[in-house]
C-alpha cells in the first residue's frame, strides 16, 4: 500500500498503487528492428573530478544491471551525471546531462546511495558512465543474480538457465516446499540506500533435507549470508534428491533520509500574489519515483506555479529538487495534475514543497504537499 498526504488539504488519503502504464512503443525502420537484440547492460562509472580536483572513484557505487532491447546506434553512448558533495560527503543535486543518452534507471539513484570521504564539501562534481554490453551468455553471474531479484517484470528463461549451476536438476520437476525458513531480517544489519540479497546454493537428499550448502552469490552482507544458510538449512521438500537449488534471501535497505530543506517562504518570491493556503480540489495521479523507492531513498522539491481563474494550473517549474532532479521531475507532474478552487482574479508565483517519505510497513511510501 502508498499513502499520500496531502498537508494543504488537511485529510489523509489513502490509494492502493495504481496500475503501471503500457511501455512506450516506438516505431523503428524494419533495418533498425531487424538490428535490436535483447542485451545485458550495466552502467560502469568510467571518469570523475570535482572541480579542478579528483574525485574517490572507487567509493562510487555500480548501477544495477538492465536487461534492455539496444541497437548499435543506441548501446554505447556515455551518459554525464552532474553533482555536488557536502560535508559529510553525500551526494546532493544529481542531474543527468540532458544532452546524453540515459538508459539506465538506477543511475542517479546508485549515485545518491555513494558515499564520499568527509571534508569540505566539493561543487562541480561530474561522473561519465560508460555502458557495458554483453549478452546474457556472457554477463557476470553477479549483475544476472542482481537483475534477477530486482527485475520489475519477469526475465527470461535464458537468464534463469544461465545463472543455474552446473549440473542442475533442481528447475525439472521442482520439488515441492514444505517448509520455507525465513530469517529474522530486522536482527540483520541494513545497507543504507541499498537491498542486500544472498543467494544460496543447496542440493537436496532423497529425504528432502538441504545439503551441501553454499553462499552462491552476494551483496558482501554477511550477517545476510549466515542468517540465509541456516533458513535454507532449516527448509524442508519433498521427498527425492535433487543437485543445484538456488534460493535467495534479500535484507531491505535502510532508508536514506532526504536532505534539509529550507522553509517554504524562503523560495516564495517577493511579488507572489498567493495565498498561503491553496485549496486543492482534484487530486493528481501521486507517483514516489519507483527507481529511488527500490532502494529507500527520500526526497524533495519546490514547485512554483500559477493559478488561473478557474482553477487550472500553469507554468509549474522546478525551484529545488534533492537528493536528485528526478524528485524535481515528478513533483511537477503532480502539482500540473492538480486543480484548485476558482477565483476571481487567479495568482502567480505559488510555491509548494512536495516530499517523498519511505514507511517501514511493506515498503509503503508517502507524498506529502505543503
């Protein structure tokens, strides 16, 4: 379940998620179709600086890996991620270079879970990713493991043979589960702005019992790793002895609280003719941006606008937006989608704070407008 809160309005309301939207179709000349392929590609942070200064590349974290459709004209372009660190070394400000090509959604994301050494903060901070393709044959077994655990929608069927262990029998005839073991994540340490997961590798005895465990793959998390071998051990099939079972366990990430913001009259400008409390009457489609609520990241942005006679509103802008701009991007697409009571004469120059705020049951996430 979501949960926004509108602040101006006073109620809470509550909406289940809504649907997701059909894919974009784009129409391709049948060379450039018969040219895309479905490829792995994983967004390697490639060159950075702050500045005139060097930046702590190695402390930049890699974006999660995408099972895309490319073509040779789309698959290789670099993409420029702008920001600034402050002082405790957190990346704030994020932006994509508009003129790059961007196909990766974890890009800014992965980039505001990073962490800096401390210090004076730094301005001018810019990251070139460089796209990294392969096939699924030929992709690391831990970018696969990644993507399969995180996927928004099922991967294919190659990608599951590929990750299979060698030898493994486990996925013909699946042995039933008669006792799946969890462990008990909250005494597992969370990784701030980051899932962990483990990936356990067992066989099965004639019995049904687990053996022959190992961790087959994983995030480094190793409280996860421990905890995800006893629970498999712990676990009990049907009978019939089986080789090459995997089965993975994710520790949710800790939240990565949003920044300070400043008081919302600090961004309203001298000749603004609003009021201070608009009375919303319509509410717009309310969206916590999915790339940045996988990892629990909050966030927020100031939107000015105006307000036309009738109600409708206009000329929304961007005024602030952090961790990252896509925060900024979203909060306009709400308050564009709101309607207010008419008025005699409408109003200029309105400013409103929309915030993104993570809760810890089922991943649940609020929007709250002030």
């Amino acid at each position: 379940m979501i949960t926004f809160l509108f602040a101006l309005v006073a109620p809470t309301i509550t909406i289940l998620p809504s649907v997701a939207p059909p894919p974009i179709v784009t129409t391709v000349s049948p060379t450039e179709r018969s040219a895309r392929r479905q490829t792995v590609v994983v967004m390697q942070p490639m060159s950075g600086r702050c500045g005139d200064g060097a930046l702590d590349f190695p402390r930049v974290q890699t974006p999660i890996a995408d099972l895309l459709w490319v073509t040779d004209s789309n698959a290789d372009q670099p993409v420029t991620m702008s920001f600034r660190i402050d002082e405790s070394g957190r990346p704030l400000g994020i932006k994509r270079d508009p003129s790059t090509y961007g196909m990766a959604a974890d890009l800014a994301p992965s980039l505001a879970a990073s962490r800096f050494a401390p210090g004076a903060a730094r301005e001018g901070c810019v990251i070139v990713y460089q796209p990294k393709r392969s096939s699924i044959a030929d992709t690391d077994l831990q970018h696969l493991i990644g993507y399969s655990i995180f996927a928004q929608s099922r991967p294919p069927k190659e990608l599951f043979e590929r990750i299979a262990p060698s030898g493994s029998d486990c996925n013909t005839q699946r042995p039933a589960v008669l006792l799946r073991a969890v462990p008990d994540f909250e005494k597992i340490p969370a990784t701030t702005g980051r899932s962990d997961w483990s990936m356990v590798q067992f066989d099965i005895d004639a019995a049904g019992k687990p053996v022959g465990l190992r961790i087959y793959g994983a995030t480094g998390n190793q409280a996860l790793d421990k905890a995800s071998l006893k629970a498999v051990a712990q676990s009990r099939f049907t009978k019939g002895a089986k080789q090459g079972c995997l089965y993975p366990y994710t520790r949710r990430g800790g939240t990565l609280a949003a920044p300070e913001s400043k008081e919302i009259a600090a961004y309203r400008s001298e000749d603004s003719n609003c009021p201070q409390t608009v009375e919303w009457k319509s509410q717009p489609t309310l969206t916590y941006p999915e790339n940045f609520r996988r990892r629990d990241i909050e966030g927020w942005a100031v939107i000015a606008f105006d307000l036309a006679p009738w109600g409708g509103v206009g000329n929304a802008k961007v005024v602030a937006a952090e961790p990252a701009t896509e925060f900024g991007e979203a909060a306009q697409r709400i308050v564009l989608g709101s309607f207010t009571a008419p008025s005699k004469q409408g109003y200029s120059n309105c400013v409103v704070r929309v915030r993104y705020a993570m809760q810890r049951q089922d991943r649940a996430a609020q929007v709250n407008v002030d």
